[in-house]
C-alpha cells in the first residue's frame, strides 16, 4: 500500500433512523490504516442530515446535499464529489468493520484493474450477527455475478476510482437491483481478489426495497435486459438461459418464503425450463442463512 492511496467512503442518506446512522458514521470514521474521507450524501431530507451529525467534524468527513432524486443519484453525487483513489460504498443502517477499509485495499497489491472483496454479516436490527455471507471466487467474475453467483454485498466491496468512472454512474432508472447492475457493469473492466475476512455488516431492515418481490422480479429482467443490450452476441445462448433461469430461482425462493405458492411455483417452472440446475444452486446459496435463522427462532 502507498502513502498516496486515500479511499472515499461514500454513505447515501434518506430518512435515517439517527441512532443507526450515528453508527454507520462513526464505523466510517474510525477506519484504522488508510487516509479516508466520508462523503455523506444528503439526498433531501427534511430536516437536513447535517442536524442529525453534529459531531461530524475534522476534515475527513463532510455532508453534501442534494435535491430528493433516489439512492443512485445520490451515489453519482457522492462519487463527483469524492477526492479518493479507491472507492467505497455503504448505506446509513450498515457498519464498516474497524480494518475493513485497509484489508480491501491491500488486496489490491496497487493495481488499479481489480475490485477487492471481503465477507459480509448479515445482522438483525441490533446488529446481532445472523450468518455470514462469503464467497470464493477470483479473477474474472462477470459470468459468474451474471448468474447471482457472485455472493458479495455492496459494502463489502472496494473498487479502484479508474473502474469506478469506466463503469458510469449509478442507474436511477431502477427502483431494486441498482447494485447488481452497478457491480456486474464493473466488472466487465476488472478483475477481482477476495478474501474470507469480514468487512462488512448488513442490517436487516424490513422496510428496505429488496422487500418488494416484484419490484425486484422488474428490476433483476431489466438488469438483464441490459447486459444483453451490452453484449448482443450472447443474446439466445446457453448463457442467455441460465440467467434467466437464475433470476427465477431467487424470485421462486422469495416468493416462497413469503408465501406465495402460485408466485413460486410458477417461477420454479420457468427455472427449470432453462436450467435444471438454477433452483438446487440457490438452494444451496440460501441454506446458511435458512439455517442461521432457524437456530435463532
């Protein structure tokens, strides 16, 4: 790592809950090893952010504020703003581990053409850790996120500034699957280099988008639909159909947990018709945190 390496850690802020956002912000700030700045994105609250961060202070962390547009264009806002080499992004409920920030960023070995990745904790509102979220792959992952087998949350995630801009920004056309779209556009210019350790904590919030099913079911066809605008050579391929197929598993697996049988079954339908092998690969994607949450009933 060299002394010019400086990380923005970027955190999109709309209708918080103060007693979490004060956490996310401190775990920002008390990032060991690494120059950072926190770039707090003020995406038009009423009343503004800044009177819920008092304490916000010291030159590595400032509030920008900008006119109601959504998570995505409060991301683009935050990036044109950032001063960082390396980028890095969470949402006001979530929690950076202590050398997170730092870890990542020697993954990299200074190159600028990979995206470094660690694990995360999926935590109930308390922060009370649930199961763990890991994964193992290294090296090109485009095919592999296009799949959903790319098993990485956002914050655990650190991307080089270079990839940041040849990716282009955040798309606010998408109501659910925004960070999908954002990380396999990515990584269509990098590589990765993952490891085990944790980085990250994710807290479950009920009342998150990813609730909605098929605001997710539109989200995830239009993600998609754009990687195929992006690369029409693979349109109607075997990889084409397991996609699809992949998509359907999850929304199958969603569905049923929520019960909604018909949904599910009707999704597992589709699955199976372009890849027999889509719904036992989610299954067994699903079975840690199935069984997290079983031992803790």
């Amino acid at each position: 790592m060299t002394s010019v390496e400086h990380v923005s850690l970027i955190m999109p802020v709309w209708c918080p809950r103060p007693e979490w956002l004060r956490e996310a912000t401190a775990s920002a700030l008390a990032q060991e090893g690494v120059e950072t700045e926190l770039i707090v994105v003020d995406d038009g609250n009423d009343p503004p952010v800044a009177t819920l961060l008092p304490d916000v202070a010291g030159g590595r962390a400032r509030v920008v504020r900008v006119e109601h547009g959504g998570v995505a264009q409060a991301r683009n806002a935050g990036i044109a703003a950032a001063a960082g080499t390396h980028i890095r992004f969470l949402d006001a409920d979530d929690v950076f581990d202590g050398d997170g920030t730092r870890r990542l960023l020697d993954l990299l070995e200074g190159s600028d053409d990979r995206i470094a990745y660690a694990a995360t904790v999926f935590c109930d509102e308390r922060l009370n850790p649930v199961w763990t979220m890991t994964c193992t792959i290294q090296g090109d992952a485009r095919e592999q996120c296009l799949l959903g087998r790319f098993t990485v949350r956002l914050p655990a995630l650190l991307f080089p500034r270079r990839v940041v801009e040849a990716t282009g920004d955040w798309d606010s056309a998408l109501r659910v699957s925004q960070d999908w779209d954002f990380v396999l556009r990515a990584l269509e210019h990098a590589t990765v280099s993952g490891a085990t350790f944790v980085a990250a904590r994710y807290r479950r919030n009920e009342g998150s988008a990813t609730g909605d099913i098929e605001a997710g079911a539109t989200g995830g066809r239009r993600v998609l639909e754009k990687y195929f605008e992006r690369h029409p050579e693979e349109r109607g391929t075997a990889l084409a159909r397991k996609a699809n197929a992949a998509l359907d598993a999850t929304l199958a697996r969603a569905y049923l947990v929520r019960g909604a049988r018909r949904q599910a079954l009707r999704s597992a339908v589709r699955s199976v018709r372009g890849d027999p092998l889509a719904l036992p690969r989610e299954a067994s994607h699903t079975l840690p945190a199935l069984r997290a949450r079983a031992r803790r009933r």
